[in-house]
C-alpha cells in the first residue's frame, strides 16, 4: 500500500499533519478488512468510527481553542484521502461529520462578518464544537432533497416560527449515517405568508437523533459507498429553539458563496477511492496480495504499460487536486475557483477511469468479490453525480468562467432550470436568486 510519502513532498506538510496521516494509515489494514462485510450487507462502519474516535480524528478542523486538531481545509482534506484508501464509506461518512465542524468554523472565520454576526455566532458554533469534542458527538448533514442541486434552489424542507422557537416539516435524500449520528445538520428554509421561498431566508438547525417527528425511513441498497447507509430523513412538526441553530438566520448565504472550496469536499474521498484502484493493481501484478499466491505478473507488457497509463492519470490529479485544496481560502481567487472545479472533476473522472483499467490490467479473477477492486470499482462509480459539484456542472462552471466576464455570467446561456447559483461570481457578486 502507498505512503504519503509517496505523492505529497512531505517538506510541505506540518508534522502535526503526517502525525495524522500516520495515524491512518496504522489504522487501515483494519477498515480495509471490514469492508468487505460492510459492503456485502450495506452496513454502517460502527468499529472504523470506535477506531477514529479513539485516536481523536473526528475534531480535526475544530479550532485548537476548543479541544481540536485545528486542520486547514486543505490538511482535512489530506486526511479524508488517506482514509478514502481503505474504506469509501468510511471516508465519505467521516467527511459529512467533519463538513458540520468545518462550516462552523470556517464560515465564523470568514472578514466579511459584522461584530454583531460574530457574537451571536459565537456561542453557538461553541456548542457544537463541546458535543464534538467532550461527548464524541457524530454529526450527519443531509443537504439533498433529490431532483435539484441543493444550492440552486431553496431548500424544500421548511421551518415555520412557533411559540418558543420552529417547527420543521420537510425530507431529506441520501442522509448519509441516517440511524447511527448523534446530530443532525438540517438546512432549511423559514417561510413567511406571502413571501416565495428566499435563499436569504435559509435556516441551520441541529437535530438530535430522538428528536420527535425525526423518522430514518427507506431501504439502502446501492450500487456502491453501501456502507454509507444513506437512507430518507422525514421531519414532521420537529420542535426546535434558537439554542438549535448551527450559525445564526442569515449567516449560510452570507457566508457559503465566499468560500466555495467547501462545496467540494467529497473529492478526498475518491482521491482515496483512486489511490487504491492503483495500489491493487501494483500489488495483484507483484504477487503481493495478502492471503493470495503469490504469483508474479509483471512480466506482461500490456499490463506492464496499463500501470504506466493508471499512474500518468493518478499523478496529475493528486498534483492539481492537492494544490486546489492547498490554497482553499475564503475569497478566494477566480484562478483558485477555476483550479478547484478543474480538480473536483478531475478526481471524479480519474477514479472511476483508474478503477476500470484497474479491472481491464488484473483480469477476471481480480472481479472476485473476495477481492477489493469489485468494491473500489463501483464506489468509484458515485463520485461523478454527486452534487452540489457534479462532472456535468463542474464542465458547465468551467467553461463560462473561461468564454465570459465575471459581469456576464448571469446573462451566460444555460440550460433552464440548471445550477448556476451555486457558480462563484467574485466577491462583490451575492448569488442569483432562484426563481
């Protein structure tokens, strides 16, 4: 299996961080030996969270004030990746925990806030770092709604104000560890009689998991990522208090435009995804597989070239993926936009490109599926239609950020209905509002 050592310049990474990445790797072998019945019955991986929680990986980007490992975003990232190397669902559940801390700190750090934002912000994102740190606390935040990308358009699930607080009423797809967080991250928005949905008037509540009228509903039985169990989330009359809110009203549109690198964190997980598509390979062609003969392959030279061909496409996507995440900032750059799109696409494409020729390079015996590359392959499959970012949209973003000013792209053509409010437009530029 490969090291950071062998696709990062380690001169570059804080040795806080490869501690980290260490940590990982040592605990690997493990999450890579559960995945197969994780898979197989589209379970939750429970011991990999023990695992992580043990070793103090879930508070990674919470402030170092507040108990945390303090971790940029670019060094989460790092960290998701390395995770992603033996068990997708692992790696892609860690990330919906982490995205709540991440939003809670990044979003608070942002200059634009007022004193007053920051205040009332404060006390709030403190509690959520507490439940994190002190309790252990596991965060889901389920975003999708099915059929829309979820920064184009209001979000459906709704909040009405109640005597002491809100009552929120509405659903949410793919609510990744549905059954098994302590919290839930609801997006929602607050509706006013007479008024249309606004993405002004955007709402962040967290929910505990025995809140009433909070219902995990549906089978799991996807294509790959099983093990995320990401089932429907329905919400009927759930109370909730101003002591529930994430950041205060407002705060989410003010803020999540500016720093859009967050939008893209489900990357690291197929980085990983990548990674172990190319490391199979190597070690099914060296003979190397643990509880496999050992019998040497290498004396091919069509598979000898295909693993040349996996690693002339997992080097340049590493390189321009880690330097998008290495500069993730809030206000940032068009060129450091430019360069995230580029790098979300880029890795969503390469893992699931890397994992085919994986398949095509060992042959029919490696589609066992005693064998990993089964199980990397149809995980690498999710990435490309995730949203907010998928490969569709990140194509569409790309090319009117190239072929148009930053004061045409409103008047860009697109198709109807699509998603360009989530497209950055600089920062004097807020997001359209969705009609």
């Amino acid at each position: 299996m490969s090291t950071p050592a062998d696709y990062y310049d380690l001169n570059r990474v804080r040795p806080e961080v490869l501690a980290v990445l260490t940590k990982v790797n040592a605990l690997g072998p493990r999450f890579a030996d559960r995945a197969f019945a994780i898979d197989t019955a589209a379970s939750f991986p429970v011991e990999n969270y023990k695992d992580l929680a043990a070793e103090g990986l879930m508070t990674l980007t919470v402030p170092e004030e507040f108990g945390g490992n303090g971790f940029s975003l670019g060094e989460y990232a790092m960290v998701g990746a390395e995770i992603g190397k033996y068990c997708g669902a692992t790696a892609l559940t860690f990330n919906m925990h982490n995205s709540s801390m991440m939003w809670s700190r990044f979003m608070y750090e942002l200059p634009h806030l007022t004193d007053a934002d920051r205040a009332a912000f404060a006390p709030l994102r403190e509690r959520q770092f507490r439940r994190a740190v002190k309790e252990q606390g596991i965060y889901s935040q389920p975003i999708s709604e099915a059929g829309q990308n979820w920064t184009s358009k209001p979000a459906q699930t709704e909040c009405h104000k109640v005597d002491g607080g809100w009552k929120i009423n509405g659903f949410k797809k793919f609510a990744s560890l549905a059954g098994y967080c302590d919290y839930y991250s609801i997006v929602c928005t607050e509706r006013f009689e007479g008024i249309e949905p606004r993405h002004e008037d955007t709402m962040i509540f967290v929910v505990h998991k025995d809140a009433a009228g909070l219902e995990v509903k549906g089978d799991w039985d996807p294509l790959g990522m099983r093990g995320t169990n990401s089932r429907d989330l329905i919400l009927k009359d759930v109370f909730v208090s101003e002591d529930d809110l994430m950041m205060p009203p407002g705060i989410f549109i003010k803020t999540l435009p500016h720093y859009p690198h967050m939008m893209a964190t489900l990357s690291p997980t197929y980085m990983g995804v990548a990674q172990s598509a190319y490391d199979f390979t190597v070690a099914y062609l060296r003979g190397d597989l643990p509880n496999q003969p050992p019998v040497d392959r290498r004396m091919f030279t069509t598979k000898r070239l295909a693993v040349g061909k996996m690693y002339s496409i997992l080097a340049p996507a590493r390189a321009l993926w880690w330097q998008a995440f290495s500069e993730a900032q809030g206000f940032p750059s068009q060129a450091q936009v430019l360069r995230m799109y580029a790098a979300q696409y880029t890795v969503m494409e390469a893992a699931q490109e890397i994992a085919a020729l994986a398949i095509r390079t060992c042959g029919g015996q490696a589609m066992l599926k005693s064998l990993p590359l089964e199980r990397i392959y149809r995980d690498s499959r999710c990435g490309a239609l995730m949203l907010p970012y998928t490969s569709e949209i990140m194509e569409d973003y790309m090319s009117v950020l190239t072929l148009y000013d930053v004061d045409e792209l409103d008047s860009a053509p697109g198709d109807e209905l699509g998603a360009r409010s989530s497209l950055w437009r600089g920062p004097e530029h807020p997001p359209i509002a969705a009609e």
